[in-house]
C-alpha cells in the first residue's frame, strides 16, 4: 500500500484546476494559446500517491530533482500509462546513467560534461535524451547553470552529441518576492533563446521557466514549460 496518510485528493485536484485556469488566463492576455503552455506539477518530496491523485485528474507532466526518489516514484507508478516525468534537480555526472533515456526532459544541463555523460548514456541505452540547457542570468555563484556568456558554448557542446536532442532553455532566477520583479529575467531568457537560435541556426521551442511564485509572469513573458510545486501540493517538508 502507498501511503494516503495526508493527502487530499480534493484539495489537490482542486489546486491543480486552479493553477491552470491561472495559466490559461496569462497565456489569453499574452495573445497566447493555453496549450502553448505545459504545467509540470513539480512532485518532489512529495508521495507517490499524491501524483497518482493528479493523474487521475488528468495532469501529465510532473518534475522530480532527486534521482532516487524519482526512480523509486516512477517504479510505484508504473501502471499509468502517459506519465511524463522531468528531471529538474542538479545531476553530478556519475549519476547521469540513471536519468539518461528514463525522462521525458531533463531541464537542468548545465555543464559540457554531464552533457557529455548524459550523452553517452543515451546512446548504449539506443535513446535520444530531449534536454534543456539551464542559464544562471543572474550570475548568482551559489545557483547552476551557464551564465549567459557560456550558454552558447554550452548549446554548440549539446548540439553536437547525437545522443542528446536540445529542445530549449531552463532558468532559475534570482528569488524576488516581488513576481514583477522577476518579469524582466523571464523576458532576457526569451530574448537569450530568440538570439541563440539565430546563431546557431536551430529552433529552440521550449522555455521553462515560472514556479509557484511567478508562474503567471513567466506565461505573460512566453514560458512553455511552467514548473510548478508548492501552490499544488502544498509546502514540503523539512
Ligand atoms: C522545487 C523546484 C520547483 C518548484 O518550486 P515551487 O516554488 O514549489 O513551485 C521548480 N523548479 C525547480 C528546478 C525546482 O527545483
């Protein structure tokens, strides 16, 4: 038996159809389709059970950062078909051979060796990874990610692996409790994903940004991918 100790499927339906309408909202104000946007319902530290929840409920997309606990989560739920699961969190390179080929996106490339690793995972598993690249646009030290200066570089690294497919951008801004004060870096991370497809002549549909906080401003702002957790399943633990 999962655990159901805790869990309240009608309060996390209910959070999950409030999120989206929210989506839905900021993408018509923004002159965007609602399904333009993806909602990751972000599930880490969170239970199996509480996922299965949200599936029932229609939700697809959901986002792990740890690789155990994500493997352990797509092992207990093995029986719903169309899960899409996306790997977030910071990946040293010696565990890239458990991510590689086991998600449908990994948001969090950050370096042109776990590309590398990733890559060559991919390939002895016959798998083509779908990745994004994470920029760092505040240059803040102690977050991941290029800074955009490196992001090119990174990009070039990433295209150049055939066991890798590179779909977009991921970005972690700097925190500001103020969502309009974060406006502007979801809108450099456009402009840095528009400028970098020029010149590397490839398109880069996806752009994931927007949490719990300033989703709405990443929709406004272009985000395709929105990884949301907190506002769903409520604080997590610890
Ligand atoms: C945990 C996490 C989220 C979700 O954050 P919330 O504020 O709870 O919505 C989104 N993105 C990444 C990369 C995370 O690690």
């Amino acid at each position: 038996m999962e655990r159901m100790e805790g869990i309240d499927p009608a309060g996390l339906a209910g959070r999950l159809a409030e999120v989206k309408e929210e989506i839905a909202r900021a993408a018509a104000r923004a002159g965007r389709q609602a399904d333009d946007v993806r909602l990751v319902a972000v599930s880490k530290t969170h239970p199996a059970e509480a996922v299965r929840v949200l599936a029932a409920a229609g939700q697809r997309d959901f986002g792990e950062s740890y690789v155990q606990e994500a493997l352990g989560k797509q092992s207990a739920l093995f029986d719903i078909s169309g899960i899409r699961w996306h790997f977030l969190g910071g990946l040293q390179s010696n565990k890239a051979k458990f991510v590689a080929g086991a998600f449908h996106l990994v948001h969090s490339v950050d370096s042109p060796n776990l590309a590398q690793a990733l890559h060559k995972r991919a390939t002895a598993r016959g798998a083509v990874q779908d990745v994004l690249v994470q920029v760092n646009l505040g240059g803040e030290v102690q977050k991941r990610g290029a800074c955009a200066d490196d992001a090119q570089c990174l990009a070039e690294a990433v295209l150049a692996l055939p066991g890798l497919r590179l779909r977009g951008l991921m970005l972690m801004p700097p925190w500001d409790e103020d969502a309009e004060a974060v406006r502007p870096w979801f809108r450099g991370l456009r402009e840095l994903r528009d400028s970098l497809s020029i010149r590397l002549g490839v398109s880069l549909p996806e752009l994931s940004m927007g949490m719990t906080n300033d989703f709405v401003q990443a929709v406004e702002e272009g985000a395709t991918l929105v990884r949301v957790g907190t506002r769903i399943f409520g604080r997590r633990p610890g």
